[in-house]
C-alpha cells in the first residue's frame, strides 16, 4: 500500500526577530515534509540576512515590504510574528490576498482591530489562528478530558512565575542575533501605534485612565497573560467576575469567580531562571495539573499531574504522553487547517475572549 505525497506549504514570515529565530523558522525546517519557508520580511536588512541563512537547502526571497510577501504566489500561508502593534494590520493585509494567516498572540492590542480581522476574514479565502501553543500541547488536551470528568471543581489554580527569557533563549541552541538597523521613521511609527492602541484600549474600550502602571499591565496580559488565560478559559469557562486584584508589576494576581468555585491567577518575573508555568484544578477526589517548561528549549515535555484518593489510597500519577513539543503540534493543526480545511479551537473570535477577561481585570484593578 502506498500513501499519496503530502502537500508542502509555502509560508511566507512577517518578522525576523527572536521568536521567528528561535521558534517558528527551526519548528519549520524540521518539519520539511510540511512546510517550506519561501519569503522574509522586515524592517531590518541585517535580520533578514541572518535568518535567511538560517532557512536550509534553499535561499527564501526576503523583502521589506509585507504586501510582497502577501502577494507572492508562493506564499499559502503568512506566519504574522513581529511586533504586536503591526499584528492586526498584516494579518488583514494577509486576508485580503487571500492568505491562510498563523498570528502569534496577541492577536491585537485591541477589540476594535479584533473585529477589523474578523470582518476581513469574512471576506477572504483565508483563516486566521491565533499562536496559543500552550493549548495544543498532548498533556493539556488529555487534563481538559479530565477536568472534564471531574465530579466537582472546588477550586483552581493558574500560575506562570518566570525567570529572565534571555536565559532560555541563550541555551536553546539556536543562536538568535538582535538587530538595530531600522530608520528613526520605523521606531517612531512603532511608538505612535503603540500609544493610540492602548489609549483605545484603555480609555475608549474599558474606561479606565491610561497611565504607566495601567499601560504596562496591558501589554502585560496581551504578552504573557495570554498564554495563561486562554489555558484557563479552554479548561475551566469564562469567569463569571474578578473578586480580587493586585495588578503590580513585576508580581500580580487575580482571584475569579465561577459560579461553584474560584480561580487564582498568580503571576510574575524575577531574575531566578527557572519555569514554572501550571493550571492545577481540585475536585473532590483527585487533582488535575499540568505543567509546562519553557518551550524555547526544544523537546522538554508538558506532563500531566494527577493525585486522587483510591479507595482510600493516595495515589500521583506522571503522564509524559509525549516530547513531542506544542509549537510542532501547533503547526500541524495549522498544516490540517490549511492543507485539509480542518477547523481549529484558537480563532479570531476565541481570541476576543480574552479581551473580556483584559476588561474584567483592568476594570477591578484600574478603575474608580
């Protein structure tokens, strides 16, 4: 019996900085019999050369304009990973040439460029997922099933306590390179986005003062936040309100309501280098974790934790169902998303959830 060669996607990369170097263009080249890396694009000259040297066996066009890129018929899918500013704005240009569009999270920085996206994507061959790696993991789909099966949730628990990044980055064998070699005109745009974004965000969307402490929790929860909050939302379901904030920086914590049960969200970076980065749910009888370690580090595992009382016996259980690492499983979702038209969970519209829970945070730690 033979099987039928499987279909190479080209992808073009909008953004040759730190999570394309040590990321997405190595998770890519790995998987060679899935996807080929054909266009770069950036502001910087020098990053495009680096990473274009990073790419094997051929030599990808590089460009500074994301129009070519999203033109080229040799492009089926954009992998939009720059700076969050720009996201909406080339996921969309994506969209209008038709584009299947990987985003890395945030989406956007606010609520009205989320709807922008959703209202091209309406009109586009193309989809758009959102880069929430953390929920494609084995492990945490197998502890969703668990939550799931759980008799009653007493209580919860969502942390992510990190060392400095620079740490991970710089033992993860790849040898990513920083680059200053854009105009004055690049940073000043940068900034000028910057500014407006949060100021509707803040001020326009959730009605609350933009100042240094609110600005930085912002970008905060659209950053690392994300990853947490998504996690907690696909396990557990929306919150219903925030009963307890500390927004401080460079520690905070949040205490949600669920209609039987609360949520502890505890969150923070120091300069101790390790990882710890956990979703832990309490039910009456057994106890659902999982854990992640950095996932700059290729193929350390995502494990499932479960503790329970077995007939009166307290019983861990360590399920390491695989090293196979979430950015590879991310990437296959997006390879059967464009490849097969196989739906996947971390769309523009889940995305949207996480700004509801931004507003509910912001609002109780921020406002009047």
């Amino acid at each position: 019996m033979t099987t039928s060669p499987r279909r190479i996607l080209n992808v073009g990369i909008i953004g040759c900085g730190e999570v394309a170097q040590v990321v997405h263009i190595p998770t890519l080249s790995y998987m060679s019999n899935w996807f080929r890396i054909t266009y770069l694009c950036d502001i910087s000259a020098q990053a495009l050369k680096h990473c274009a040297d990073k790419v094997p066996n051929h030599a990808p066009r590089t460009t500074r304009d994301p129009a070519e890129l999203c033109a080229s018929k040799d492009v089926d899918v954009v992998l939009v990973v720059n700076s969050d500013e720009y996201h909406a704005a080339h996921a969309i240009l994506a969209l209008q040439h038709d584009r299947y569009v990987l985003v890395e999270k945030p989406l956007a920085l606010t609520k009205r460029d989320i709807a922008a996206i959703m209202e091209a994507e309406r009109t586009s061959k193309g989809r758009v997922m959102v880069g929430y790696m953390r929920r494609y993991a084995a492990p945490f789909e197998d502890a969703v099933k668990e939550i799931g099966g759980l008799d009653n949730i007493l209580y919860a628990r969502v942390r992510d306590i990190l060392g400095p990044n620079a740490h991970f980055v710089g033992q993860s064998g790849t040898f990513p390179a920083k680059f200053f070699d854009f105009t004055p005109e690049d940073a000043e745009d940068k900034q000028a986005r910057a500014t407006e974004m949060v100021k509707t965000a803040l001020e326009t969307e959730c009605g609350i003062p933009v100042t240094p402490q609110s600005t930085r929790m912002w970008r905060v929860l659209g950053g690392l936040g994300s990853h947490d909050l998504s996690v907690m939302r696909e396990a557990l379901g929306m919150p219903q309100k925030v009963v307890g904030s500390a927004p401080n920086f460079p520690f905070w914590n949040v205490l949600f309501k669920y209609p039987s049960f609360t949520v502890s969200y505890e969150s923070g970076l120091d300069n101790v280098p390790r990882f710890d980065a956990h979703i832990e749910v309490y039910g009456n009888n057994k106890t659902v974790r999982v854990q992640y370690d950095t996932p700059y580090v290729k193929g350390l595992p995502v494990t499932m934790h479960i503790t329970e009382n077995v007939d009166g016996t307290y019983r861990e259980t360590t399920v390491r169902k695989s090293y196979e690492d979430a950015y590879t499983l991310e990437m296959k979702s997006l390879w059967a998303l464009v490849a097969k038209g196989k739906p996947v969970k971390t769309t523009p519209e889940d995305a949207l959830k996480d700004f509801e829970i931004f507003d509910m945070i912001m609002k109780h730690g921020f406002g009047a």
